[in-house]
C-alpha cells in the first residue's frame, strides 16, 4: 500500500509501519531494524529482539553501519565502503517490485517470489550492505526480492571472548534471516524460497551457515563468490588473537575489557593487529595468518559445531536429507580467475616478485616442491605465486565443497569469472569482487568503478545476473552440476564468450592439492 500523503509505499511488519521510496517500478526499504542496537549491555550479547515503534518509520536511507575501520589506501580508491554513524547498526535493506508491497504476514505463500539475501564481504571486519554496487533494483525488476544486510565486525562480531557468546556476526546474520522468515511475505518475498549469497567473507559466512544447526531450515539455496568452507579458526587461535589485542589495549582480553576501550582506539588497535596478522608476520601466526584474517568465525560447537568442509563432508547421507541440512540445499559456487591480484597489484608487489617466491610459498602452503613447480609455467613468477595462493585461498575450497556433497540430494554448480578489469593499467585483471557488479547487474552505478572502470559489458552483467536471477527462482542456474565424471565449470568473461562451459578447467593445479588442502 502507499501513504497517501506522499505517494510513498507502506509495508507494516511485525514491529511496526515503514514509509519507503519507489522508482522505476522498483520499491526500497533501507535501514530496517531486524535487531536491537547491540550497545551498552547488549554490545557483546546474541542479538536481542527489535523493540516496536509507532506511527511510521522513515525506511528511505540506508542506516548506521556497525564499527569498522575504514579501507587504507590504496584500497580505498578500488571498492566503497561507506561509514554511517549511530547505534542502530543491525539493520537491512529491501528490494522488491512495487506492485508486491503490502503482501498478507498471516498467509505466507500468497505472495511467492523467491528471496535472495545478500551477505557482503570485507574480511570479518569492514563492509556493509549500503554499497551501491549491492542495490538490488535489478533483482525486484526480474522478480526476485533483494535482502541485504551488516553484521557484527571484527572483535565485536568474531572475537573468542569468555564473558559472551561466541559467533556473534554469524548470530547476527542468522537473526537477519529469521527477520526474513517472520517479514519478508509483507514485502511481496516468499519465506519458503530463501538463497543466501555472498563474497568474500559473505560467501564464506554462507558455507558455514550451510553447515550449522542454528540455521537449519532458514534457507533453501546457497550463492558462495569467491569464499568456501575452509576459513574457520579454532578456539586456540581466537583465543590468541583476543589475549594479543588485549595486551596491546593494556585490557584483559573479555567483552568488559573491550568494552572500556574508546571506540575509535579499539578499531584503530584491531586494524595494526590485522594488518600484521596479514602482511608482516602471516607465518608467526600461523593458520589464522596464512588466512589473513584474524577475526574469522571460530569453531565453538554451537554455531560452527567443526570445520564446515567437514562437516558438509560427513552430512551428505540420508539423515541430512532428513533433516533439510547441507546437501539438501542446491550451491552455486565460484571463484574469479585472478583473484590475489587484489592484494598484489595494488601494492606494486606483481612486478616485483621473483622465482624464488614459488618454493617459499609452496612451503608456507605444505604444497610440495613438484607441486610448486606447476606454477613456474606462467609467464611471469608474479602470475604463478597470484595463482598458487589463489588456488589455495579461493579455486580449491570451491571445488572441495562440490566433492563433499557428491552423491547427495542437491547440485552444486560451480562458475569461474574470466574477464579482466582495466583498472590499474590492466594489472588488476580478473581479481578479487570484480564479478560482484556483474551478478547484481550494477556496473552502472559510479560508486563500484574503481574496481570495473566505467564501460564494463553490458552484455557480461545481463548474463551472469540471469544466471544468478535463475538460481534463486529454480535452484538452477541453467548449466550441468559439478559431478565426478566431468567437473563442468561455467565460464563467464572468458574468450569463447557467452554460455561457455569447461570441462575440469587447470586440471593440473586442481591435481596438485589433491590430500592437501
């Protein structure tokens, strides 16, 4: 329904009316609540029910994004990542065609257009669901409600604290979609046909929630770019990372330690950790540093009961199917071709790197010297160290959650992302969160073209969104699953152009981790 005053849609939730904008056929709902502000006494707690509000609630800008720092050069002049004060940062976002506002709450299924929910990326510490690159006008305009949401970063998200609970960004995320569950029928969206897709970070966090019982019948198809379901830290690490934070801050390494330091100087005090965590001192750290990331979900028995590559490993029998958990949920999954030209071209490094990097990465990855020696073939020793981390980082996780659910109920698809971005002078190519634009079908929006420049294909963003379009609809993104006697990957961007697939595409490096990683 609209306000008559203001020619403005109206949808009334659970907790009260929201007034948002429409355009285009299109109507938005950005900033709603789906959980209590997490300060004071709830700062380090699960996330607490939205209390209700009356009249109605402007539902027109994008809300407070929660605590981060912002991106250091020269990163911030590639992605967009907007920092939005106040306390109200556990908030979403929703597309959704304007003819499908006002659906019934009381009757679900009368409304029936799937759902995709989107999970930005950022390490588990920066990000936000206000990127423009994420509007999902396009999804509305094909017929597909668009979530999305922040979370709980760094040590307020991810942080192994003995005084609170564990996994609070993971909480956060679960929270949001049981909002979806209880809410999104008003906005037109159907409970029952929910897909979870993220990058990054994002991606990674949907593997784990595939794996987890807390999330178990929240949603019913996953969308992993570029993150799979190895990058979990245990107890030990997190607990390392928290007593070191803590010795920095001089604080003891607990929710009320961290809760008497400045904001500013305990986000400040997480990005130094981080950035040595993930440059200066990566093999000091260990696993958690060969990741990069020190503020990932931890392995707690709960939320993430073990390793989600384990665990979707040992769930593809009867009983999963039973119990509607992982391999009962159809997966797109994927990585770009060049994705650690991210963090290497930037920087100048590309260039720079030798031969005698190959052996020594090969041994920081347990990859063996003839393993190694594989990637001396590429043409320059930077391109084969970009693809060595890259395979184990991003390629080879992907294709590993493909061979642990096969033989179960559900396809998984896998893709691969070809095309090479301008930016930098061509140095950034194929790179990590290029393809994000694409799949939502925004390479037109000026905020993302630090990553794109601003004449990305038209023709490249129609294809790769109808894949995407078609997979949160039918659960199958129009291309062969990935099965043991051929391992079909979708191209897209590559040379053989539109609707090209191959068959066990680098096999070579693919057989190189082959027990290892």
């Amino acid at each position: 329904m609209s306000d008559s005053a203001a020619g403005l849609p109206v949808v009334t939730t659970g907790a009260g009316a929201l007034r948002g904008v429409a355009a285009d056929g299109v109507a938005a709902f950005k900033g709603v609540p789906y959980a209590a502000p997490p300060v004071g006494a709830l700062r380090f707690a699960e996330p607490a029910p939205v209390a209700p509000w009356d009249g109605v609630r402007d539902a027109t800008h994008y809300g407070p994004t929660p605590a981060k720092p912002a991106y250091q050069p020269p990163f911030d002049t590639l992605l967009s990542d907007p920092i939005i004060p106040g306390d109200d940062v556990l908030n979403l976002n929703v597309w959704t065609p304007a003819d499908r506002v006002g659906g019934d709450r009381a009757d679900p299924e009368a409304s029936g257009l799937p759902v995709l929910l989107w999970i930005h990326g950022g390490a588990f510490r920066g990000g936000t669901g206000a990127v423009g690159t994420y509007d999902g006008s396009a999804f509305a305009r094909d017929g597909v409600v668009c979530v999305t949401i922040n979370y709980r970063l760094g040590m307020d998200g991810f942080g192994l604290l003995p005084d609170a609970p564990h996994n609070r960004g993971l909480l956060d995320q679960i929270a949001a979609l049981r909002w979806v569950r209880d809410e999104i029928a008003a906005f037109g969206g159907d409970p029952g046909r929910v897909t979870i897709a993220g990058e990054s970070a994002g991606a990674m966090s949907a593997v784990t929630l595939l794996a987890s019982p807390e999330a178990r019948g929240l949603f019913h198809g996953v969308i992993a770019q570029s993150g799979a379901g190895h990058h979990v830290q245990s107890a030990e690490s997190a607990t390392r990372v928290a007593a070191e934070l803590g010795r920095r801050l001089d604080v003891e390494p607990t929710a009320a330690g961290f809760a008497a330091v400045p904001i500013d100087e305990f986000i400040a005090a997480q990005l130094q950790l981080g950035t040595e965590v993930s440059s200066t001192d990566r093999l000091g750290w260990g696993d958690v540093g060969l990741d990069g990331m020190p503020y990932e979900p931890v392995i707690d028995g709960r939320v993430v009961p073990r390793r989600p590559i384990e665990a979707l490993g040992d769930a593809a029998g009867e009983d999963a199917v039973s119990d509607d958990v992982g391999p009962a949920i159809p997966v797109l999954i994927g990585a770009n071709a060049e994705e650690y030209r991210f963090w290497l071209a930037p920087l100048g490094i590309l260039e720079k790197i030798t031969a005698d990097a190959l052996p020594f990465a090969g041994d920081a990855y347990r990859l063996p010297a003839e393993g190694a020696a594989v990637y001396a073939d590429a043409p320059t020793p930077g391109d084969g160290l970009e693809a060595l981390v890259a395979d184990w980082f991003f390629r080879i996780p992907a294709i590993r959650v493909a061979e642990a659910r096969w033989g179960g109920p559900a396809a998984t698809h896998l893709y691969e992302f070809r095309w090479r971005s301008p930016q930098l002078d061509g140095q950034l190519g194929a790179a990590h969160a290029v393809e994000i634009a694409f799949a939502f079908d925004t390479t037109r929006v000026q905020s993302g073209w630090g990553m794109i420049g601003p004449d990305a294909p038209q023709d490249l963003a129609d294809e790769m969104h109808a894949a995407w379009v078609a997979f949160a609809r039918d659960g199958d993104p129009g291309w062969p699953a990935y099965e043991p006697d051929r391992r079909a990957v979708r191209i897209f961007g590559g040379e053989a152009g539109a609707g090209a697939l191959e068959d066990d595409p680098h096999r070579e490096r693919r057989a190189v981790w082959d027990g290892l990683r």
